[in-house]
C-alpha cells in the first residue's frame, strides 16, 4: 500500500481497483493522523510489471472476490499462519460489528475480477506514471503477502522519486488488520516528518 502526502493533479496516477483491504481508521485516528492530506494509491504497479501471486493464490483471490471461499481459506489469503491469531481476533471484532458482514453480490465480485484482469493487461496498471510523481511517499507492505507479493512494493519504491519503503515482518496481505498500532504508528512518522 502507497501513502501520498500529495497527489499533483496531472498526475495519471488513480486509486488501484485492486484494493481489498480498509484500513482500521480506529487505530489510525488515536494518532491523530491527518487523513485529508492522505491518498491510498495502489498495492502493486499493475501491467506487465506488476508480480503476481502464484498461480492457486490466484484462484483462491477469485473465491473469495466471489463470496465461494470458506473461512479458513479467506484467512489465509490475509494472514500467514504466525498471523492466525491476530486474524481470529479482527474476525472475532469484525464480525461483532452492530450491521455487519453483509454480502458482495456475485455479479459484483465478477466486475472486481474483470477490473483485476484490466489492471495487470498490458496497458494496465501505473508504472510509466510513477516517476512523475512528486510527493513524499510512503509504500508498505507485509513480507509474507502471498496475494500481493512483496516485490511489488519494492518496485513501487524504487520507481517513485524519493519513495521510503516499509516492510513488516512476520505480515501477510492483512497488515492494516494484523498490525494496526505498527501500520498506524509508521503513517503518523511519515505524515509528521516535515
């Protein structure tokens, strides 16, 4: 995931579709972070350049985009299994949630994997426009994210200018939700430092 101080305006640069993951705000504002001044960008360049996930990883993302993907499964698509508990413990607060867990409708998760297919064709994706962007950026990912793998933050930090790269041990796909005081904590340092 890419955080922004600013993205210029003729910046090319749009919010990936790709994204699956919200943030836990909670965690993020008992550091006061100023989230106006923020923008989610994208969690892999996308096109020709972007590192996809292995191929059964793949069709697991397309199960659970699909709502056909049991529990376990899902877990572990987020968290790698010295994460388990700490996904447990979202699940467990996420699910006792006054209104939660409604349903994707199918038909909405086959537009998701069309806009997918899009992203990573070859002329999807952001990486010609990624030098163009001028601000401080921050890029974070887990090291053992297997649906977005970890190469593609190191690619997207070292195609824009000046980008800090942060990377977190032990941390899958799910890193706002397996470690939202460190991710919270890391937004607040780079959104501070002047």
């Amino acid at each position: 995931m890419i955080w922004s101080k600013k993205v210029p305006k003729r910046s090319r640069i749009t919010p990936s579709t790709k994204v699956k993951i919200t943030l836990s705000l909670a965690a993020l504002l008992l550091f006061g972070v100023a989230l106006m001044e923020a923008q989610f960008v994208s969690s892999d360049p996308g096109g020709t350049h972007a590192v996809q996930a292995a191929p059964d990883v793949l069709a697991l993302d397309a199960r659970v985009t699909l709502g056909q993907a049991t529990l376990d499964e899902i877990l572990s698509l987020l968290f790698p299994p010295e994460g388990l508990n700490a996904g447990l413990a979202w699940l467990d607060r996420y699910s006792s949630q006054p209104g939660c867990c409604e349903s994707v409708a199918y038909e909405t998760g086959l537009r998701q994997l069309d806009a997918e297919a899009g992203w990573y064709g070859t002329d999807g994706g952001v990486w010609a426009a990624l030098p163009d962007l001028r601000s401080e950026t921050l890029v974070m990912a887990g090291r053992k994210d297997i649906d977005v793998p970890v190469q593609n933050a190191r690619l997207l930090a070292a195609r824009i200018p000046g980008a800090t790269l942060r990377l977190f041990a032990h941390t899958g796909h799910g890193l706002p939700l397996q470690r939202p005081i460190a991710v919270a904590r890391a937004v607040d340092r780079f959104l501070r430092a002047g």
